[in-house]
C-alpha cells in the first residue's frame, strides 16, 4: 500500500489554524476507517515508519545547531 503521508504531513504544518489541522486529522481517520481490516497494519506500520524518519530529520537538524555559551560579563 502507497500512502502519501507527506502530503498530509505538509498540510498539517502549514494549516492557518487549529481547526483546519482537526479537519485534515479527521480527514485521515476517516481514511483508516474505510480501510479492510486486512490493510490496517500495513497502513499503521507505514505511518510508524514515516514518522521515525521525520523524527529523525528533525533530530539531525536540532543536532546541528549550536547554541552559543552564553556571555559572561
């Protein structure tokens, strides 16, 4: 199964508000619910493993910034 999480993933951080982000949540879990029973895994594991690489990216970027010591006056 291909499912595009990145499409919805961008969605979400670029929603205007709290509510548009709800819409595009439910949006998903009324995807998954449609789903047959036998689908569901593999969607999970899928959704599992994109969010482990997502994660990822944002701890090698959070890695790479230094923050200054602060000054001692």
């Amino acid at each position: 199964m291909a499912f595009d999480f990145k499409k919805y993933h961008v969605r979400a951080m670029n929603a205007a508000d709290e509510s548009e982000k709800a819409a595009i949540n439910k949006e998903l879990k009324d995807y998954y619910a449609r789903l047959p029973e036998e689908e569901k895994a593999g969607f999970n594991e899928a959704l599992q493993s994109f969010l482990i690489k997502e994660m990822g990216k944002i701890k090698s970027v959070y890695d790479g910034v230094e923050i200054p010591e602060p000054s001692q006056n």
